[in-house]
C-alpha cells in the first residue's frame, strides 16, 4: 500500500515538474510518465483521467493552506505579523519547491476551464480571504483612526506576492524570493497599518 501512494505522490510532484517546464498546455500524460519510468496506463490505475490528475496537483498545491492558518492562529502574534508570517510560510514553500510556483502563475488558465474553475477560485479566494480577515483585525487592533480597507488590502498583499513571485520566476529565480517579498511588504504594511 504504502508503495502505491508513494507512486501516486511521485506522480503528482512530477506533473507538477512538468507545467513548470512545459506548461499547462503542454503537459502529457506520455511525458510524465516516462519521467516517472511508468506507463501511461499506470498513471491511469491511479488517476481516471487527466482532469483527475490536475486536480489532485491543485489539492497538493493548496493542502498547505489550512496548516498555515492554523498555525499562525495557535501564536501569539499582532495582525501584522500574523500576516508577515503568512507570506513568510509561502515564500520558503515556494524558495524550497520553486515549480510549485508554476500552478500560482496558471490561475487564469485554470479558471478558464470549467473543470478546474471552481477549485482554483476556491483556493484563491480562501488565500484571500485570509489576508482579509487579518486586515480586518488591524483595524481595530491598531485603532489609529486610519481608514483601512481590508479587501483592498488584501488584494495588494496577494497581488505583490504573485508579482513578485513571476518576476522570481521570470530571472530564472536569481533573487532570494523571501527577502524581497517581505521587504516589499513590510513596506507596504507600513503604509497602511503604521504601529
């Protein structure tokens, strides 16, 4: 048994490998698994199709996010750092896997397709949600009078960290991707919720 989730985890991660390199639209069921050393069969003993293959990378892809969540909520941390060491998390998920990456820069692809739009808007909109929601909580933690909007905000954070992100990717990930999201953003968080 544990064999075959070994081989169903090693084909994911390969998948995942392969929309790195080739994208999406050229990801291949023949080229995963001559990457595995399987058959194209084998991948289906696992996977009934190919849309089941790309949902199980989306649920590996976002399988972090709760943990994250629950982590950050078991410290003892301030709006602002809750929301740093969010980012924090994903940075160094992505510095210690960077083809993860490619499924965060295929979101508008995936929504495209109607087997996958409802995952990949969940996934995006729970991210959200998150920074939301303790961009709310600076409102009134911080209480300097200063008007925040905390959907706005939160759309700012996730938007510099996916920039950020394809302009990692995009130079060939020739730059610490924590050090210049998190600079980045605490010079954002500055601006809007000063201490």
């Amino acid at each position: 048994m544990e064999n075959l989730i070994h081989r169903r985890d090693s084909i994911i991660l390969t998948t995942i490998e392969v929309i790195n390199e080739l994208g999406l639209q050229g990801m291949s069921t023949r080229e995963i698994a001559q990457r595995v050393g399987i058959s194209e069969a084998t991948i289906f003993k696992h996977f009934k199709s190919k849309a089941e293959l790309i949902m199980a990378v989306l649920d590996h892809y976002s399988q972090y996010d709760a943990d994250i969540e629950a982590s950050v909520r078991h410290k003892s941390l301030s709006p602002k750092e809750a929301i740093l060491y969010i980012v924090k998390a994903y940075v160094e998920l992505y510095e210690n896997y960077p083809p993860i990456t490619a499924i965060t820069q295929a979101y508008d692809v995936l929504a495209c397709d109607p087997q996958f739009a409802d995952k990949i808007k969940h996934v995006f909109a729970t991210r959200l949600k998150l920074f939301e929601n303790y961009a709310e909580e600076a409102k009134a933690y911080y209480g300097n009078g200063r008007e925040i909007h905390s959907d706005k905000l939160a759309n700012i954070i996730l938007g510099l960290c996916n920039t950020i992100c394809l302009n990692w990717r995009l130079n060939g990930f020739g730059f610490s991707l924590k050090d210049y999201t998190l600079s980045t953003l605490i010079m954002t968080l500055d601006a809007f919720i000063p201490e």
